[in-house]
C-alpha cells in the first residue's frame, strides 16, 4: 500500500502480510514439486518393501491402463471348480477397455467358453457346446461386475485385476498383509506379499521393475483339503489396441440362445430339492 | 495497529473456516471414493463358503450345500453331460438325450449346466 507522501518526505511503502495469500502459495508450491517428483521418478524406484504401498502401486498402474490384456494360466483344485470332480487348467486371455468393455476367453482341457461385456450387454459363449446366453447388463465394468455377481452369482475370471480400483476391491477382503522377500517367477524378478484373509490366504507376486501381478496362489482355508487357484500372469499389455466389435457377441447360426439361471432362481431350485423327505413308517 | 490486529484476526478466521471446508470435502470424498469400489461375493471367481439355511431355519445337508458356497449343484443339475449324448431338438428347443433322460442346457455361475427335465 503506497501512502501519498507529505511535503518534504520520501515516500514509504507498506508491505502487509496476507497469510491468506501465503498459505495458497505455499501450498500450490508443494503440491507442484510433490508432482514433478513422483513424475521424474520410475515405479521401480518408488516400490518398497510395504506390501500395501506395493498393493496400491499394483493396483494404480492396472487402474492407469485404459486399454490393456494379459493372460492368465489358471489352475483350480477340483473342489472349486462348481459341480466337477476334476481339477481345472486353463488359458485364459483377458482384453479390457476402460470405462466399459471387456472380453475373456478360456480354453480348459474339456472346453472353451468367452464372456463378452460391451456395455450394454453381458453374453457367455460356450464354444465347445455352441451355446450362449445374454444378460442385459449396462454401465461400466465396475457396475457389470458387482450386477453380475450378485444377481447370476459368477464374475469374470480374476475380476479383481480388471475392475477400475483393483485395490479396493482387493483390501476390502484382506485382513493382514506380509513382505516375504524378492523371488523369481517365469525369469521376472518379483515381490512376494502373502495376504491372509477370512475366505482364502494369498501369495501374490508383483514384478519389482513394472508393479504388475505375475503369480497368485490362493489357499481357501475354510474348504475341506484347503483347495488351491493358482495363476500365473503373462503377456501384460497396457496400451492394447481393440476392435471394438471383440466385445460384442454375435451368434452364428449354428449357435442357440439358452437361458442365464440367476441366483435367486437356481437358490429355489435347491430349495425345492432339500425339501424334506416323507417318512416312510411312523414310530409307534 | 488495532484496525491491523483486527484485519488479521479476520483474516485467519477466513483461513480457519477454509480449512474446516477442505477437511470435510477431503473425507466426504474420501467416504465416496471408498464406497466406489466393488465388493465381490466372489474371491478371485470362486464363490465364497456360506452356511445354507433350510426348511425350518436348519442346515441343510450336503445334497444342497450348493449354492451359496459349496461346489455341488442342486439335485438334478449335472456339470456335465454322461458320455454318449446325443442332441435332439424338440419344439424348436435344443435338448441333450442319454439313457433315456433328457437334459436342458442352462447357463449357471458362468458355465453351461444341465438340468434334467421330463419331455
């Protein structure tokens, strides 16, 4: 502020201090070198050895991908695999386009199935069998998921690595997390976090040069025989370039619609199958 | 300095409620964001253990363990067809014959089953 200057004085400059304006410099100051920091540096060298830090560096780059795929060898003891007897190995390659398109296709020793989910709709094509049903699902994948899973009781394989915040979807059912060390998987060096939780306890790998999963080996402890899933991640991909027609099923001809039995429908149907049986002799 | 002190004393009063106003936009953010993400019914696509209640609010028995959590299917549901099927389409519908049973193929928990009917 510039007072007017009496006769035969200098003029005088007051500075006011104006915290307010101080504060909001100070403050965009750290934020600006807070970011040019974490963008100078590589994800390498940000990890370290706090496995909820790496769980969220994991999870912040497959959520940064917009188009991304990867493969999955999965596989599953006989006791997960719904209404079998036989342990399950399969190839599954999964494409994902953020906000609202996936794809996945599974090839397993007896068969062949792929899930389409275009945002507008959800299609399971049984390749082998030449049959497929539909679901009318919209929205983004993260909506898919949750709608699918709680009205058709399934998600997509792996579900937790593609939906647009792998983190919470995953800490929500971990209760304690460990460091184990670095470890080798497939010639890639890894971090090995062991994460217990109330359904299954996990050994997760995570590649200490890029952040991303290559090995998951669940134990799902409350089953008889602590039954394993166990997959292996390659063939990562996160500036993938999609057709978009990939996501979209189109039946052939030769291929019939069946219908999708939902939770609620196949929940009656056990129902009507655990009714309790007719005594055949009453006791005196 | 009076009207200075006062000035100030507003001035951090501004600041005070700005900050008040950034710490509840921070954890209302905080409370969506956390609420924004997905929780499964499903652990990695395998479906989690449950007690299933039945008739009369008792256990059932593992004939319908099934559905919310175990690895059978319901009674008359079969994963797979017995060998030796053969595909028969009865009023435009496609069936799957064996032994004289017939079969109607659903899709269930993201695979094909097969239910059995009477035609």
């Amino acid at each position: 502020m510039l007072k007017k200057p009496r006769a035969g004085q200098r003029p005088v400059h007051h500075c006011e201090f104006r915290p307010l304006f101080f504060c909001f410099t100070f403050i965009l100051l750290a934020f600006a070198l807070a970011c040019s920091r974490a963008a100078e540096q590589p994800a390498t060298t940000t990890a370290n050895n706090d496995p909820d830090q790496l769980l969220r560096q994991m999870s912040e780059k497959l959520a940064q991908a917009k188009n991304l795929s990867f493969k999955v060898e999965r596989k599953l003891d006989a006791a997960l695999v719904e209404g079998r007897n036989v342990a399950e190995n399969a190839v599954i390659e999964i494409s994902v386009s953020r906000p609202g398109k996936f794809h996945a296709k599974s090839d397993s020793t007896d068969n062949a199935r792929q899930i389409f989910f275009d945002g507008q709709s959800l299609s399971i094509y049984d390749q082998t069998m030449k049959l497929y049903a539909t679901a009318q699902v919209t929205g983004t994948i993260d909506e898919a998921v949750a709608k699918i899973d709680e009205t058709y009781g399934f998600t997509p394989p792996l579900a937790e690595f593609i939906l647009s915040d792998p983190y919470g979807a995953l800490s929500k059912q971990i209760k304690t997390r460990t460091y184990k060390g670095k470890e080798s998987i497939a010639g890639v060096e890894c971090h090995h976090l062991s994460l217990s939780a109330d359904e299954a306890d996990s050994d997760l790998w995570i590649g200490t040069a890029d952040l991303l999963p290559r090995k998951l080996v669940a134990t799902f402890k409350n089953r008889e025989g602590n039954p394993q899933l166990q997959a292996v991640f390659s063939n990562w991909n996160l500036t993938s370039t999609f057709d978009d027609k990939m996501f979209t099923f189109v039946a052939a001809n030769d291929v019939e619609k069946i219908e999708m039995i939902t939770e609620a429908q196949m929940k009656e149907a056990a129902k009507e199958s655990a009714a309790p049986e007719v005594p055949t002799r009453k006791n005196p | 300095m009076k009207t200075t002190n006062r000035s100030y004393r507003g001035k951090f009063r501004v600041l005070l409620e700005l900050g008040k106003t950034i710490s509840r936009v921070a954890l209302v953010g905080a409370l969506v964001l956390s609420s924004v993400s997905v929780a499964l019914a499903q652990v990695y696509g395998v479906r989690r253990t449950a007690v299933v209640k039945g008739p009369n609010t008792t256990v059932v028995a593992s004939r319908t363990t099934v559905v919310a959590g175990g690895t059978a299917l319901p009674h008359g549901y079969i994963a797979a067809l017995p060998g030796g099927y053969r595909a028969v389409v009865v009023s435009g519908t496609r069936y799957y014959t064996v032994g004289g049973v017939y079969y109607r193929p659903q899709i269930y928990g993201g695979r094909t089953v097969y239910v059995r009917v009477h035609i």
